[in-house]
C-alpha cells in the first residue's frame, strides 16, 4: 500500500475515534452505564472462552504426547 493510501487510512482511523469520543460524551449516564455494562460482559465471555481454548489444547497435547511415548516404547528393543 502506498504512503497516500496509509495517510487516507489513518485519517478514517481518527475520524472514527474522534466520532466514538464525541458520540459517548453525548450519552446519557444510563446509556454510558449500559455501555461498560456490556463490555464487561463481553471481556468476561471472552475470558471464559479462551479459557475453554486453554483447557482443550492441553489436554491435546498431552494425548499427543502419551502417545509418542507410547510409540517410542514400541519402537525400542
């Protein structure tokens, strides 16, 4: 990507955040409460999640390495 393209980008980047600054500043208590209410809970659901993905992936690596050395007791005299 050209130097004009990554300038235009980074100019709709600031023009998003200034919006998202200007249109919560404009909330009303209520809706800023609603607001970090559901952020909360999707930083908590995603936390849960990666736990999840924790969890499985060490018990597939463990499986996979029982059984290489399962294999490797196999291969030995």
């Amino acid at each position: 990507m050209n130097n004009k393209g990554k300038g235009l980008l980074a100019l709709l980047g600031v023009a998003a955040g200034a919006f998202a600054f200007w249109k919560y500043k404009n909330m009303t208590p209520q809706e800023k409460q609603n607001l970090k209410a559901k952020a909360t809970e999707t930083g908590n659901r995603i936390k849960e999640k990666a736990g999840e993905v924790q969890d499985t992936l060490s018990e597939k690596y463990d499986q996979l390495k029982n059984a290489s050395k399962r294999e490797a007791n196999d291969i030995t005299p």
